[in-house]
C-alpha cells in the first residue's frame, strides 16, 4: 500500500500543475483576445444619413466584368485597320455606342500566374474619346460572323505561350505592349509600373519576429531591419517633418521650413506651440511631446499608422502620437500592407481635434466603400494613395489650408483638360468651360455632405460654465464652456474665388488688419488672370486672439497641464503659448475676427449631380432654344440640354437634404467674382460671345 | 634495313604526326549534333523588352537567390553592362545603338543575359564528371552533387556565362541559369522569366515552332526586325532565341561560329580512340622501344666487357 501512495501524490500534483497552468493560459489567451476584440472601428458608430447607395454599382459591375473569363476566339479575321475602316463605312462606332465606360483590368487568366500589382483601373471612354478611332485597340474581329465586330481583349487573348496559336500574345502582354506602346509613342499617359497599379504587399505573417507585448519603437526597430532606406526616405517627408517645401505660398515660394511645425496658424486650435502632446497624436511618430524632440531618430518613426491594414490601430488623443495601450502592436505589425482610406483616415478625418470639424469634404463616411459621399472614395472604391501619388514617401498633393506639398495633383492629371467626352452639344460647351472652371466648382456644389462642418469657432466666449448648450439641427452642440461658440453647417453652398495656384498665407508674427477682419490663408487669383479659374471654397470664419500692443495673432496654451482647457486663464495660457512659440507676448490682448479659405477637392460628385447650365446662368431659364447664339436647329433640344437632368431635384429625390436649394439658380454669384452679370449676357472673361448682342441694348 | 635510334624516332614522330592531323578530316563526317529531339526554348524578342528588370526579380525569387542590394524596380543597374553572377543567373543589359526617336531622344535597347543552353553544349563536354548534362526538354542542367569545382566549363563555354563561389571554400558551386529545370519539367510548367514579363517580349514553347514563329514574325514585319534569328545556328543553336531590330553585334552578341563547341575537342579527343588506333600506335612505339632497346642490352652484352678491355 506504501508503495502506491507516493505516485498518487506526484500525479494529484501534477494534475494541480496542468490545471493551474491551463487556467492561466486561458486567462492569458482571453486577455489576448479582448485586446483584439476592444478596438473595432470597422464597425460605423454613427448611422450614416441617407444617402443614395447606386453608385457604387459601377464598381461592382466592372469588378464583374474583370472575374469573366469569356470563350477563347480562335479564328481571327485578318484585315488591315484600313480594310477595317473601309468595311465599316459610315457606321463606324462612336463614343455615344459605348457599353462600357470603365473596367478593372483584372482576370483570373492573369492572376493566376501571380499578382504582383493590384488592378489597373481604365477609363474606356476617355481613352475613346481622346484617340476617337476604335480601331487603334480593337485590331482585329473573329472570323466567325455572327461575333460581335468588337471584343474585349480578353476574348482573344488569354493564356501566354498557349502550343496551339503560336504567336498569340497572352492576356497579360497584350495590356502592356497596348497601353505602353501608345503611352510611349505618344509621350501621353504613364508608363512605369506603379503609375497605373499598386504594387501588392507581400504577406508579413512571418516575415514580422517580435516578442510578446513590444514597445512600439521595437516595432519600428523590427520594420528597420529590412526597411533602412524607406526609413531613410521618411527622415525627410512632410509626415514626419510637418514642414517642407512651400513652393505654392506666395512670397515663399523658396522656403522649405513652412508648416505646422513651425509657423503655420489657423482659426480651429490655433498653433501647435505649447500643445504638442494633443496635437502630435496625429504625428506619424513616437513622443513628440517636447521641441526637443529627435527627428534624425528613425526608431520613432511610426510605420504602423499608415501601414495597418488589421484596421485595429489606434492612437491614444493625448500621446503624442504614441499608440493606444490596447491596441495588439504584434498583431498589426504582422498585418502591414499599403495605406488606405482608414490609416489616411485616421488622421485627416478628424482635422481640428475631432471628426468633421475641419475639413468639410473629409470625413469618416469616406471609409465606407457603401458610401456616397464622393464618387471616387465613395462609388469605386479609391484608396489615398491611387491619387496622391507617392514616390519614396514623398506624398502628392496640396492643399489650400498647409504651405506644404511635395507635389502636385489635379483633376486634370487623369480627366485631361477636355473631360467631358463625348461628341453631345453639351459636352462641347462644358469642355470650354474647363479653361476658367475648376472641375469641383460644378462637381461638388455644396460641401459637407455626409456630415455637419464646423464654420464658425469664437475663442471669446470660451469660459462661461453656466451657459446653457443648446444642440442645433445637426445634433451638434453651438457651445462649448471650454472652447467657445461654434457654427455648424451641413450640404453648405461653397464661396467662390479665383485660384490660379498660388496662396497668400498669414504666418504666425505678421501683422494683423486692425481695420478689419484678418485673412489666415487666402487663394490668389483674379478674373483678368488667365491661369485663375473658379474654384469652390469652404469659408471659415473665427475669433481669437491677438496681441493687443505688439499686433500679431497669439498662441494659446490649451491642452496639457497649465492649459486653458484646465486653468481657464488666458493670460497664463497665452504667456506659455508665446513662449512656446518664441515670441513676446506683451501682456495685453484682444479678440479679432480671422477668416480661412479651406480648398474642396474631395467629395466630388458624378455628372448626375453636378450643376446644370441654368444653375448658374440665370438667363438659360427664360430662353426656349439655342437661338439667340447659333441658327436655331430643330433637331437639337435646347431644354434637355441646358436643364439636362442635372438639379438639386435629383439630389433631394435621391435623399440628399437640400431641398431650398432646388429651383435655385444664380448659383455661383457672377458679380461676386468680377463679371459684370450672367456672362452669357455681358460676355466671358477675355471674348464677348458671338452673338451677345443684349449686353449693349439692355444696358442702355 | 638498318635504322638507327634518330631515324626510328624521327619516323615515328612524322608517322604520328601525320595520323593526328589526317585523323580528324576523316572522322568529321562521323560526328553529328548531339541535341535532344524536340527541346523547350525561348524567343525573346528585343524589340518588345522594356527594361523593367522583373525577368531578374523573379529569377531571383525562383531560385532563391539573395536579396539584391538594389531594388528590381531601380532602373540604375542598368547604366552599366553586367554579366550573370552567383547571386543573378540573368541580367538585363542597356544599349544605345544611336538609333534616335522624333524627338531626337536616344532609343534605349535592352537585351536579357542568361546561360543560353546550348543545343549541344561545350560545358556539358567540357564536364569530366558529368555534372552539367542537356536534358531532353533543352534544360542544360547542373548537379551540384557531382561537381567536383574543377571550372573547365566556366572555360568552355563561349558566352562566358557560368559563375563560381570563390567566396566559399567548403562548399562552392557553379551558377547558372537553370531554365527553371524544376518547373518545366512538370505538365504547364514555364520558366519565371518568361511569366512575368509584363510584355511577353519572352515567348517559352517548342524550340522548332519557335523558330517558325520567329520567321514568321521577321517577314510579316521586316522593317522591324533584322533577318536574323541569333541562337538559330549559333555554337549549333541555342534554346534560347532572340530576333532584334538592330544589329546583334551592337548589343553585346558575340560572332560564334556555327560549329558546335565541343566538335573540335571531342573530334580530336574521340578521333583519338577511333579503332583503338591511338594505344594501339603508343603500344606499338612502346614495344618498338622495348625492342631496340632490348635487342641494345642483347647486343651490348658485350660492350662493357669490350670497355672494359679497352681501359
């Protein structure tokens, strides 16, 4: 009996040992996953208003289109493009025949050699409309007559090196030697790999070696290891510098140390000086929380924030950019990839401290591939980064509110100057509107779509803890006790000015109008100026202040300890800000009324919901046909065309709110921007019309 | 007949002599082109080669090579001329030809690097151990197992294509490409190179409907293309193929005589052995000096003692 007794106590031990060591492992797993489970913004939080979800049918569609895989073609009639052309006739295919207008080039023929890139998005009509020839892309017909004259490419090529048709370019080469041969004949089009698709990310999985639970700078650390040169490339980058080159701001074209970090100040939270914790939560680093800070450190460099694609990173709001402690670094860093709407999202959603506030075309819904807040986030699901261009971490782009940009982008970069394709009356006169129209001036005409904007911010009345808040019509609070009075606005009609490029920008220590309201940045532009066109704008009106002896705009210090948002003493808040900032403060203030003009290039609409003709030339809507220009014809229709389905009708039948803006017309508000009326009226900028012979007999 | 030791060798030498260099004019007829019947090969077309460097980014992947110290996607490797290496079994070159385009722009021409895989392979018999041997599918394939590092086929072969580990002592090997020997010889299986180029300026199949297919694209587009098919005849023919729009000597294609590389070597080497004339002959001129030399110690039997009288 002895003897049996001691094993049964080593086993009742071990027992103990497994069970205890198994519990611990679960609570341990559990924690792991709550740490995952705790941050989800995939999940919208706010149900989005409603909108109109069709469009983003198109995608759909064409990502359809690219999964086909249609019958081989074989035989191949063999005719010359002249012998083509002569067969056609007259009835060679036109632009107004085209089934398709955009398609994904894409096909599992393709992707089943591997996938190096993503897709390459094509714009069939453009291209259509710019060669005006079918038959330069579509060379051949199938020898069966029944088969339609035009194919797609893949109906004849498909798989490369296929024993049967020797010579049959594949899928694949047929795209490349097409696209880049003309690209390259002509000089016109991109011809490098990532110029038309994103190269795909390999997977990280095993690649990423950390411990349990890293700091983030040994994430930084691990991405180092193979990664020194983009490190490298972003010691260098506005993302990591917040300054840079200025080239568009007036008066510095040549400096290159304008930017937040330094002298950039608007009217939302006035100037990073003093503030940095708050503000540097947006800094794509670690620990900016002091001037001090270490920008020649390549291990602060926060790769994560625009490289998760697990959607789970998060930064903490008053950490200096380092990230929220429940976020699962090991689990993101595992699962890098490019950016998106997300990671850009993350940061320039919430310009001014929260979402919406600043921007009034950025926001949230954006990340939503359902949404219809701009067509091309929105409809077809753009990611950043297939616009805003970027070549070693030099992002494109700039912007109206920053001095910085390290490169350019526009509309025109992919649309052409003559965008509006098509050989229909009224795409000839909107392509002759493009030389003095901005595109977002029609395709975007009202801003803050899918969510209230902030546009109006009085510092002055910040203090009253008794004041009661109430909500306005957008649920958003008009007070603050911390920060003020605010003005909210939704679907806001945009101000209009000339931009020619150029922007006249008030830098931190300039003087300040004291006869008037004080201009923080300002387009330049003027209508007798032929680079200028109309161009949409957000107007941000604010009060905040300056110093009352020495005339510059003052820095406050707001956020952190000794901040006004704590003390609710300005005086303390502005001498520490100053300091900060490296300027006297003289002890004396005053509130001042500043104004800033905010650029409206995102949330861009399709021609459906872009303006009519009448919309702004108030005269179209008393006149029954083109007569009064050109010999009247009877086969045009002058209603279709001018009104042509193009109203905040459809918009408001499509559940937009903007029901007071239907019927309205005057839109854009000639006199304001220097014409003398109606320009169809009183003439353009540089010709009288041919025929506006009204000018002179109803003016006298 | 009375010879002496001088005139017997002077005979033998002329005799041997005359042998060596008749041998090879008759025994030329007997050796034909060792080739596999219906190899793979591959067409490149120069013409259509963009130089974008993935052929060499996913030579690399293929064959697990070391990661390069520049990126595939930097154009700069290509400002000078490379050869293949231990870490890139091909390269992609850049030549100016001074053809120029309307807008007066140099034409850059880029032409792919690789082990050619010759249809009868001086390598393959310059190999005393039979390391490298030509597979039926056109493959010239390297079996590191039986390399004894002895380099005659980095001697041997005319493009000067394979590369050595003189960096590693215990236990180097000879790179090459390998025409993704691995890949092709399964059913479908291509060679990475030819996948990935986003031109198809490659074009993998058959060896002979290569051939036609080259023909046939130099007389349907003559202005294009030179009339030659360099690799056609080349060293005996290559697998690999390239038609060009300018002349091949410009971009680095070396002028190589049609006959096969090994033919003059195994010529001299097999005419040799041809009939077991040569051991015969050496046995021969062996036994004819153990005769007279025998027949000396015979005869001078009586010289030493003649010496001997004589002192």
């Amino acid at each position: 009996m002895k003897q049996w007794k001691k094993p049964n106590t080593i086993s009742m031990l071990a027992m103990l040992t497994v069970v205890l060591v198994s519990t611990l492992a679960v609570t341990l797993f559990k924690n792991r996953i709550d740490v995952a489970d705790a941050v989800d913004p995939t999940q919208p939080t706010v149900a989005p208003t409603p909108i109109p979800r069709a469009w983003e049918a198109r995608q759909t569609a064409a990502e359809h289109r690219s999964a086909e895989v249609v019958p081989l073609v074989k035989e191949v009639l063999k005719e010359t493009p002249a012998q083509r052309r002569a067969r056609f006739g007259d009835k060679v295919p036109q632009i107004e025949d085209i089934e398709y207008s955009y398609f994904l080039l894409n096909n599992p023929i393709i992707e089943k050699e591997g996938n190096l890139y993503g897709r390459v998005r094509f714009m069939h009509k453009k291209h259509a409309g710019i060669l005006k020839d079918c038959f330069i892309c579509h060379h051949h017909r199938a020898a069966d007559p029944k088969a339609p004259d035009i194919s797609r490419c893949s109906a004849c090529h498909q798989d490369s090196f296929n024993a049967e048709l020797p010579g049959r370019i594949g899928l694949k080469g047929a795209h490349h030697r097409q696209c880049m041969g003309c690209h390259k004949k002509w000089n016109r089009g991109p011809v490098g790999c990532t110029e038309c698709h994103p190269k795909n990310v390999p997977d990280h999985t095993n690649l990423v070696k950390l411990p349990w639970n890293p700091k983030p700078t040994d994430v930084t650390k691990e991405c180092l290891r193979c990664h020194d040169v983009q490190a490298e490339e972003m010691l260098t980058s506005t993302h990591w510098l917040w300054k840079g080159p200025s080239p568009f701001t007036e008066g510095s074209e040549k400096r290159i140390d304008l930017g937040k970090a330094t002298k950039t100040i608007n009217n939302f939270l006035i100037h990073i000086a003093s503030n940095l914790p708050r503000c540097t939560s947006c800094h794509a680093g670690y620990g900016w929380k002091e001037a001090t800070f270490d920008f020649t450190d390549k291990t602060r460099i926060d790769c994560l924030v625009c490289h998760d694609t697990s959607k789970t990173y998060v930064k903490a709001p008053l950490g200096a950019g380092m990230p929220d402690l429940k976020v699962d670094l090991v689990h993101v860093a595992k699962k890098v990839g490019k950016p998106s709407r997300k990671t850009c999202g993350s940061c320039h959603f919430s310009g001014g401290g929260e979402d919406p506030v600043k921007h009034g075309k950025l926001n949230p819904f954006l990340d939503f591939h359902s949404s219809s807040c701009d067509i091309h986030m929105g409809g077809l699901g753009f990611e950043c980064h297939e616009c805003h261009k970027t070549r070693n971490h030099k992002i494109s782009g700039r912007s109206l509110a920053l001095p910085v940009a390290e490169g350019s982008r526009s509309c025109e970069d992919c649309h052409t100057a003559i965008p509006h394709q098509g050989k229909a009356l009224l795409n000839h006169h909107l392509n002759r509107h493009t030389e003095h129209i901005a595109c977002t001036t029609c395709h975007n005409p009202f801003y803050a779509k899918c969510d209230p904007s902030k546009t109006f911010w009085d510092w002055s009345t910040a203090g009253n803890k008794k004041r009661k808040v109430k909500k306005d019509e957008h649920g958003m609070p008009d007070y603050d006790w911390k920060m003020g009075d605010f003005r909210w606005e939704n679907r806001v009609k945009p101000a209009y000015a000339w931009y020619n490029g150029k922007v006249k920008r008030h830098i931190l220590g300039d003087k300040i109008n004291t006869e008037g309201v004080t201009v923080l940045t300002e387009p330049v532009g003027d209508i007798k100026d032929p680079n200028s066109k109309i161009y949409p704008l957000k107007f941000m009106g604010g009060i905040q202040a300056a110093d009352a002896v020495h005339n510059y705009l003052l820095v406050p210090h707001l956020f952190g300890p000794g901040g006004y948002l704590e003390t609710m003493d300005w005086q303390k808040s502005f001498a520490e800000g100053m300091k900060a900032a490296g300027l006297p403060y003289s002890g004396q203030y005053k509130w001042v009324e500043t104004i800033m003009y905010i650029g409206l290039n995102h949330e861009v609409l399709p021609k459906k919901f872009a303006l009519s003709c009448v919309q702004c030339h108030a005269s179209l809507r008393t006149e029954r046909s083109c007569g009064r220009c050109h010999q009247d014809k009877h086969e045009v229709d002058f209603k279709n065309l001018a009104f042509q389905g193009i109203d905040f009708k459809i918009l408001h039948g499509k559940g937009r709110d903007v029901q007071e803006r239907v019927e309205s017309t005057y839109y854009i508000g000639f006199e304001k921007l220097g014409y003398k009326g109606d320009p169809i009226l009183f003439g353009g900028r540089f010709k009288q019309l041919p025929l506006g012979w009204r000018l002179g007999s109803k003016k006298e | 007949m009375e010879i002496n030791r001088r005139q017997f060798f002077g005979i033998a030498g002329t005799m041997a002599g005359g042998a060596l260099a008749c041998k090879p004019k008759k025994t030329q007829a007997a050796r034909t082109l060792k080739a596999p019947p219906d190899p793979y090969g591959c067409l490149m077309d120069i013409t259509a080669c963009v130089g974008c460097r993935k052929c060499e980014e996913a030579c690399n992947r293929v064959n697990n090579l070391p990661p390069p110290q520049v990126s595939f996607d930097d154009p700069r490797p290509l400002e000078r001329k490379r050869r293949p290496v231990v870490t890139a079994y091909t390269v992609v070159n850049r030549y100016h030809t001074g053809k120029r385009d309307q807008r007066n722009q140099l034409i850059p021409t880029f032409v792919k690097v690789q082990c050619m895989h010759c249809q009868d392979p001086g390598c393959v018999s310059a190999c005393i151990v039979g390391a490298l041997t030509k597979k039926d599918n056109g493959a010239v394939h390297y079996d590191a197992s039986k390399c004894i590092g002895c380099r005659y086929c980095m001697v041997a072969c005319p493009f000067q294509i394979p590369a050595y580990d003189y960096h590693d002592p215990l236990t180097p090997k000879v790179h090459k490409s390998t025409f993704c020997y691995h890949l092709i010889i399964k059913e479908g299986g291509k060679p990475a190179c030819a996948v990935i180029c986003p031109v198809e300026a490659i074009t993998f199949g058959k060896r002979r409907q290569l051939l036609g297919l080259a023909r046939q694209k130099i007389k349907n587009d003559p202005g294009r293309y030179l009339d030659r098919i360099y690799g056609e005849h080349e060293v005996g023919g290559t697998s690999w193929l390239y038609i060009s729009g300018e002349p091949f000597e410009k971009l680095g294609f070396l002028d190589l005589p049609t006959r096969p590389i090994p033919h003059l070597t195994e010529t001299i080497q097999h005419g040799m052995f041809r009939y077991m004339w040569a051991p015969l002959s050496l046995f021969a001129v062996l036994g004819g000096f153990m005769w007279t030399f025998n027949r000396k110690q015979i005869t001078g039997d009586s010289e030493p003692e003649r010496k001997e009288g004589s002192i």
